[in-house]
C-alpha cells in the first residue's frame, strides 16, 4: 500500500477540514507538518516535504494529497527533489500570482499575499509524476482557468468539481467522497 502524504495550505487544515478527517480515517495516511504555517518560506516548506516523502518511502512510493498553497510547494518541490512519488492530487491550487484575488488579510491580520510571496513564480513545468489537479468554478482564489492552466502546464488530468468554493471547511467540505474516489483512481 502507498503512504498518503497530506499537505495542507496556508494556515494548515483545521479539524473539520477533509484533510484532517482523512489523517483520521484513512489508512497509511498522514500530515506534511511545516515549519510555519502562517509564515510559510518556500524552501522550508519544500525542505519539510522532501524529508517527509524520504521518511514515507519505505516499501511503496506515496501519494501526494495537497491543498491550495500545498499544491504550489509540491510543484516546486518536483523541480528539484529526485525522490519517487506514485502520483499526487491537487486540490484548489492557490493563484499566487493573483492577489487581487486573496483578501487583505487573514483571520489573525496577517497579510496573506505577503507572507506567501516566496512562493512565487509559480512552476509551470511539467511534473515527474501522475497527477490530478481538481478545481472549483467558483474558487475565491484562483480562477477556473487558472487552475485549468496549471494543470496543463504540469501535466495533470484536470477535474472540474463545478461551484464547490475552495474546497474547505468554509466552503461546507468536511467528509468528501469525490475527493476519496479520486484518490483511489490515483491508488
């Protein structure tokens, strides 16, 4: 069996949060923990999934399950890390390039644009990998064509999940059994 590899986004993925029900309830599956969850700096972030994904290598390469800014530190974790993984499911990848997009600040006043900053350009080449990248018509933070756009340029099957916001707790996803069926296909 593949271990799965959860990496949440910014802020990290609260208890409701499909993530965290999967860390509960889904076999082999655990968190990605990052350095900083508020602050995140690309390289750390990268540093902490590549040690992760090193430590979950065992007997089977794992899968990746990433969600908004995850989706963006596992793409530049793929330019640079020669590790195996079977494949990775993208979910609401974050338009960081779009800041008109995100809102001043988060929850806690923090300027969200400028604490994820590090995490631009966004890498638009193709990923060693197979992968899925699955997005919401109606996403706060990027766009339909967007997300269609990074798909492409990773080379993933693109999955359009119709009006579902972010595809987070405030967008009303805890259990999600599309998500689970796309992580079997990818299994």
């Amino acid at each position: 069996m593949h271990p799965i590899l959860l990496i949440p986004g910014y802020g990290d993925s609260g208890p409701g949060h499909w993530q965290s029900l999967w860390e509960a309830n889904v076999r082999y599956a655990r968190r990605v923990e990052m350095p900083n969850w508020l602050f995140p700096h690309r390289l750390d972030w990268v540093e902490a999934l590549d040690d992760a994904i090193r430590d979950a290598s065992g007997l089977a390469p794992p899968v990746l399950v990433a969600h908004s800014l995850g989706c963006i530190a596992v793409a530049h974790w793929a330019r640079y890390s020669q590790r195996t993984v079977h494949g990775a499911l993208l979910v609401a990848p974050a338009d960081l390039e779009r800041p008109e997009r995100w809102p001043a600040a988060d929850p806690e006043g923090i300027d969200v644009v400028a604490a994820t900053r590090d995490f631009t350009p966004i890498p638009m080449v193709g990923l060693p990998f197979p992968s899925q990248v699955v997005a919401s018509s109606d996403d706060p933070f990027t766009s339909l064509e967007r997300a269609q756009s990074f798909a492409e340029a990773w080379g993933s099957q693109f999955r359009n999940v119709g009006p579902c916001g972010h595809i987070n707790t405030a967008s009303g996803f805890g259990e999600w059994p599309r998500g689970e069926a796309f992580l079997q296909e990818l299994l």
